[in-house]
C-alpha cells in the first residue's frame, strides 16, 4: 500500500507525522510525505510536492525534517491519503476543493466532508448523545448570548470560539461575573464598538460565532484524551490541568498522564467512532469527562505521543495495523 500523508512542514514533522510514518513504514507500507498547501493540477490530476519515506532508515521524531530528494507525487497514484494537517487560511478553500476532487478516486483516512464539516464544536449536537453532553447555545449575536449568560444566574460557563483549536480564546465564566459581558463581546466580534466606530455600520459585516456552554464539574476530576482507529480505543492519557489555568491542553501547560479507561468510557468512545466511520472519519481523538464528551479533534487529533510519553507504550503499530485492514477490506 501506498501512503500519502499531508502536512504542513516537510522540515518540521508533527508528532503524529513522524510516529504514524514509522508505524506504516513497519507494517511494510510505502509512506510518502506531502505538502498540504502545494496541493496543484496538470490537466486535473492532482499532485503535491513531498519524500518518499526510506523504511530502512532512521525512524522521525517530532520536529525531525523529512529527508530526501523532494519531488512530484500525483494522489491518484496513492492508495490511501491522510490530511493531518489543515491548510493555511489563504490556500485553504482552494485545497479543500482539490482534495474532496481527488478523493472522487483515491480512498481518505478521514473524509474531506468529515474534515470539513464534522471537526467542529457544532457536530457536537449530532455526533454525540443528548446525555453525554453539555447543554451549549451558539450565536453571532452579543445580545442573545448576553442574555442566555443572565437567565442562569447561578450557572457557571464555558465560552469559546466553534472553530479554534488548542486551547484557543476559551474562558471559564463565573456567576456575575465582572469580565463576563466584555468576553461574550469580545468573541461575538465586538459588534457595538465597531458599529459605533464605523459610523453605523461601513465598515462592513463583523459578527462572529461564539459557544457558551454549561461547565461540566466533571471536568475537575481530570479529562482524558481517547484515541479512535477505525471505531476502536487504541490509546489514552489523561490530563493534568496547569495550576493557573482553567484549561488541561497540552499546548497551554497541561500534561498527560497515565490513567486507565473503563469499560463504560470505551464503550462511549468506540460508539462515537463507528458513528463517525460512517461518514468517513477513521482516526478522531476524544476528549471527555465521562460521562460526558468535550470535544472531537480529527484533523490532527494529538494523544498517540502523549500517551507514548506517559505510559512508555507506543501504540501507533496499532492504529496503523487497523487503518491498514479496513482499506484492504473495502
């Protein structure tokens, strides 16, 4: 089989580059290493700049370069082709619209309509059981979610972009709160400042979405990062939150740790991945606080590397071998 792994940086490969290469290379796999953003056409095939991977040399580590002489790969040569990057903002509708093109006749790990549609705070709703999650409003408009915050006074909240990652702009929000009404402006997109400042308006449309969501008190006892391969649980870490701060990411100070996983929590986890399989998402990380589900990530869904860093287990050779039999399979 070959593998045609998108990335953002050939000379800087991302934990799950460099761990889910090594894993295909073993399983005998040739494994090519592609730029997601060089993504172009000749006469309609689609083709990008990248490295054949040498199975006889030395195994990537994270923030190794992809070494080797960098030349043309057409994906309908591929037999398979992972996005484990998203594309810069500038390119990226353009890639979008080439990828979902080429996967006309090349198979996906994971779909580009999954990528593009389901790895966001609004599948939630649809992805994942009513009981298993936490009761959230989505608006544009400051006002409405304003007034959502007041109507539950005693209630505290979550409040962050649908669309970010990593951590990015969430905040924990407290009953009355003092900071409250200016965050809520401030991720809706200040709307009141710029209509004021732009003289009613000219300065064009400049609403954003926001999510306030309830705040799960199960999340004080630790949340977990799951691993799905093709609707089974290959690995898991917990996460130690940073001491002054309210979020657990591993980018903002968090750490894994090693933790186990019940049979309810895999159960969760391995139901949500077969529903996800059916729209063609085979690889998904899941954060959760059981019983509830906190997020999907599965466009570069981390926990491979930390669970290996926290349990001294690597178990990318089984994800791999799983990706690996269902496409043989279909």
């Amino acid at each position: 089989m070959r593998l045609l792994i998108l990335t953002n940086n050939l000379d800087a490969l991302g934990e799950n580059d460099a761990l889910l290469s090594n894993a295909f290379c073993r399983r005998g796999c040739e494994v090519i290493l592609g730029e997601i953003n060089g993504i172009a056409a000749e006469d309609y095939r689609y083709f990008t700049a990248g490295v054949l991977v040498s199975g006889s040399g030395e195994a990537f580590r994270a923030g190794s370069a992809a070494l080797g002489d960098r030349r043309t790969f057409f994906l309908d040569e591929c037999q398979l082709i992972w996005v484990l990057s998203f594309p810069q903002d500038s390119v990226a509708r353009d890639v979008w619209q080439m990828l979902w093109l080429a996967s006309r006749h090349t198979p996906f790990v994971n779909s580009i309509e999954g990528l593009v549609f389901l790895n966001t705070k609004h599948s939630l709703g649809y992805l994942v059981p009513k009981k298993n999650r936490a009761l959230s409003y989505i608006s544009n408009d400051f006002g409405s979610i304003w007034e959502r915050y007041r109507q539950a006074p005693d209630q505290w909240w979550v409040a962050k972009p649908p669309n970010a990652a990593c951590g990015q702009n969430v905040f924990l929000l407290p009953p009355s709160g003092t900071n409250v009404r200016t965050i809520l402006q401030c991720l809706t997109g200040n709307t009141v400042a710029h209509k004021e400042l732009d003289h009613g308006g000219l300065g064009g449309f400049k609403a954003e979405y926001a999510v306030l969501q309830q705040f799960i008190r199960e999340v004080a006892q630790g949340e977990k990062r799951v691993v799905v391969a093709c609707g089974k649980a290959v690995a898991w870490h917990g996460r130690q939150g940073n001491p002054h701060d309210h979020r657990s990411n591993t980018t903002q100070g968090g750490e894994a740790i090693a933790v186990d996983l019940h049979s309810d929590e895999i159960e969760l986890a391995e139901s949500i991945g077969r529903t996800l399989m059916t729209h063609g998402i085979n690889f998904v990380g899941i954060d959760m606080a059981y019983p509830y589900i906190l997020e999907l990530n599965m466009a570069y869904p981390g926990g491979l590397h930390e669970a290996n860093l926290a349990s001294g287990i690597d178990r990318s050779d089984r994800a791999a071998e799983l990706i690996i039999a269902h496409f043989i399979s279909h």
